[in-house]
C-alpha cells in the first residue's frame, strides 16, 4: 500500500473519531434536558404497584397433596386345596368280588381310575360308612356293616387323608367296632373325625398345610328319641361308654347342636384355625332335596360363621348353594355327596325310586388361600362327578369308580358304558350346576381391595 493511501485512510478514520464523540454529546444533552428526577421516580412507584397487585392477585398454586404409600391390592401368597367324597358303603357283593383267596381282600381294582383325583388335592377326606370289627366277628353289610381291613387300606393307598366315622352306622360292631377302626385308620396313616377312642380326644382335627391352618369336625344325627332319650344309632343303643364317642345331635334339640358347634368355633379359634369345614350326615335316604331340617341348620351355622359344610347320608346327590348370614359372611353347603361306592344299583332300587341316582357320586375339592394381608378366604371351587360302573376287568367283577371329568372326551373316562357314564354326568351336574357355576364365576373375579 503507498504512503499515500495510508494517509488517506488515516486521515479518514480521524474525521470518523472527531465527529462521533460530538454526536454523543448532542445526545446527552437531549436527555439532560428531556427528563425530570421526579418523572423517574413516578415511573418507579408505578412500577413496584404493579408487580404488588401481580404477586397478590395472581391465582396461588395448590399445595401438594400428601404423598401416601398405595395399598398394593391382594395378592394370594399360598393355597390349599381340600376334596371331599361322599358314602363308602361296602356291600357284600362288593367285598366278595374283592376277595383275592385265604381270607384276604382288595379293593384297588374299585379305586383304581379314581386314585389320581384322590391324590390331587393337598387333603383328601372321605366318609367310612363302615365299621373294621376284624374277620372274628363276621364280615357283613346292610344292616350291620363289617368291611375286610383292605378298604382303608386301599383309602390311603389311593391318596385319602382324612376318613370321616360319624354315620349312622358307626355303631353296627358296638363300641369294640368304633373303637378297632379308628385303629385300622391309624395304621393306615390317615386321620379321622367324628368318633374317639377315648374321651381324652376332642372330635376337632387341625391340619397345617401351605402355612394355612384348617380345621374339621364331623357330626352325625342319633335316634335317641325312638330308645327313651339313650343315645343310639339306627335305634341301636351306645353302650359299654359308646355314647361319649359319638360326635352326634338329636333334631328335637338342635339348641344342643349349636351349643356345640360354638364350642368348636370357639376352640378352632385357640388353635389359630383360619378356615373351618363341618361334615354332616343328616337328612332323608334317597330323596332329591334337603328336608327343612338340614335347611334350617345350614343357615344357622353360616350364622354361626362356619365356611363350609358337606353332607352325607341320603346316598343321593342332593344340591349345593352358597349361603349368606346377616353380616355378609358366605357359606358354601353341599347337602349331599351321593354315594361314592356301593351296591345300590339302579335296577336293584325300586322303579319310582332313583332312577340310577344312586350309582353318582362326585368329588367336591374346595381351594382356600391366604392373601399377603393375611386374610384367608375360598378362591376356588370344582366338582368332579363319579358313577359307579359295575363291570368285568378279566379278574373278574368290579366296582370301579369312574371319574367324569368333562375336561377329557367321554371316551377317555374309562367307563364299560360311555352312555351310561355320560347320563350319570347329566343326572348330577342337573342337581348342583346352577349355583355351583354362579359362585365358581364369582370367584374368578379379582379381590376388592376396599372390601376385602
């Protein structure tokens, strides 16, 4: 660049720098004389009301709610599954076809298509309609039942845990038969209720199981009123201390049944029970509907706050329905289990009669579980009908339990007669389908945490 550009440029930018700085000055001197000390204080006063009015006017956040921990719903933390089955009631035809030679018996052949659904359930209870007196004193049925040893034998092989011994012909052998078959049950392994050997022994059985603590009694009607108020059974009289090793009632004093129902609630409630079951074998032989009796009972003692009752006896299904006592607390009664096995054949009944309803029996599992609040309630249901199918296995006669269980094809069941065990599934589910699939629906649904 010459010298001479240079200059120029120089001499440019001082022409710049000499002129700005008056340019400013000019400006100050505007304002000096444009505003007014008060003006700006004014203007300040204006400002600080402004923002007061803002900050008190202006809508106040809301406070935070108070963070509490939500209640998780229900959850079940463990189950226990309980079945029950109805009368086995061991004729003599039946114990001849289980004869094997030289005094022995078996009756595996009978339980064999049925010992898987036994063996299910966390606690399988049946109802010993017969008495173990031992061979000594003559094997024997109707009216006065001794059964060979074998049948609890083959009970706790098939997965029985619990027999029940208070029928009406648990005094057919006298006090010597109620006492050697709680014996023979002893050594089987299984457990019972219902009769003692002892008055040291309370009728109330507990089982702990999955950490949920169940109780269970047994109860039988007497015939005290037709022998002067003694205790009997059938009209046959307890004797030699008999009559203190029978838990039974009389219907012309249910007053006394309650009584003692509350004192096996209130004993349940000592041992920690969580969920009760009573077996009942009550009622009317042979007939479709529980009489006003068994009725009257099963309300009063879900009043009372029993969970669930099972009957016995009338050798026919009769229905099953879910009960509720003034507070709300539902019951679940099936009033009758049918016969599980016997000689009851439809054409040895009479013609007006049964119509082949003594051949059906069915397994009444029942599932309770304990929610992580502790609380335990019954959260499933499911009946399996059964049917007595009388048939030849190549060994000769049998009475074989067959289950009916509708989620296999019929043709699966096992049955001589695949018509004639479906007609069996038809008779029974025709008696207790209706409010039995209600409360099986109702369970399904989810726990109410706020009711619960």
């Amino acid at each position: 660049m010459s010298q001479r550009r240079s200059n120029q440029r120089y001499q440019s930018d001082r022409r710049y720098q000499t002129q700005r700085p008056q340019r400013r000055n000019q400006k100050k001197r505007r304002r000096r004389g444009g505003f007014k000390p008060g003006i700006l204080l004014l203007i300040l006063i204006v400002l600080i009301a402004a923002v007061t009015v803002f900050l008190v006017t202006r809508p106040k956040e809301e406070a935070p709610e108070e963070v509490r921990p939500r209640l998780a719903s229900p959850a079940i933390a463990s189950s226990v599954t309980v079945g029950s089955t109805g009368d086995i009631l061991i004729h003599s035809p039946i114990y001849e076809a289980a004869a094997t030679g030289g005094g022995n018996y078996d009756f595996s052949r009978d339980f064999a298509l049925v010992a898987p659904y036994y063996s299910a359930p966390d606690i399988m209870v049946a109802n010993l309609e017969v008495t173990c007196a031992g061979e000594e004193n003559e094997y024997k049925s109707y009216p006065l039942f001794n059964c060979p040893d074998n049948i609890v034998t083959t009970l706790a092989n098939a997965g029985v845990d619990i027999c029940l011994t208070a029928n009406n012909h648990a005094n057919d052998s006298g006090t010597y038969g109620i006492k050697r078959t709680l014996d023979v049950i002893k050594e089987n392994g299984m457990e019972y209720t219902g009769t003692r050997q002892s008055t040291d022994e309370h009728y109330i059985i507990t089982k702990m199981v999955n950490g949920i603590k169940l109780g269970f009694v047994c109860y039988t009607y007497d015939t005290r009123e037709s022998t002067g108020w003694t205790k009997s059974l059938n009209g046959l009289p307890l004797t030699d201390g008999g009559e203190d090793l029978v838990n039974s009632f009389c219907y012309s004093d249910l007053d006394e049944l309650y009584n003692a129902v509350q004192s096996d609630l209130d004993q349940m409630d000592m041992l920690g029970v969580e969920a009760n079951i009573f077996y009942i074998h009550w009622g009317d032989e042979y007939q479709d509907d529980p009489n006003e009796d068994q009725q009257a009972i099963a309300q009063r003692l879900c009043d009372m706050g029993v969970d669930v009752i099972v009957g016995g006896h009338p050798h026919v299904i009769e229905r099953y329905e879910t009960l509720t006592s003034s507070n709300g607390h539902e019951m679940l009664c099936l009033y009758s289990m049918g016969n599980e096995i016997s000689n009851q054949r439809a054409n040895l009944m009479d013609e007006d009669g049964n119509r082949g309803y003594t051949e059906d029996g069915l397994i009444f599992n029942v599932t309770f579980s304990k929610f992580n609040n502790g609380k335990v309630k019954i959260t499933g249901l499911d009946i399996i009908p059964t049917w007595v199918d009388l048939t030849d296995d190549g060994q000769g006669r049998v009475y074989s339990i067959v289950p009916l269980d509708n989620e296999k094809d019929p043709s699966s069941w096992g049955a001589s007669s695949e018509g004639a065990a479906i007609d069996s599934y038809n008779r029974t589910m025709g008696r207790i389908s209706g409010e039995y699939n209600r409360f099986r629906e109702s369970i399904r649904l989810e726990p109410d945490p706020e009711g619960f």
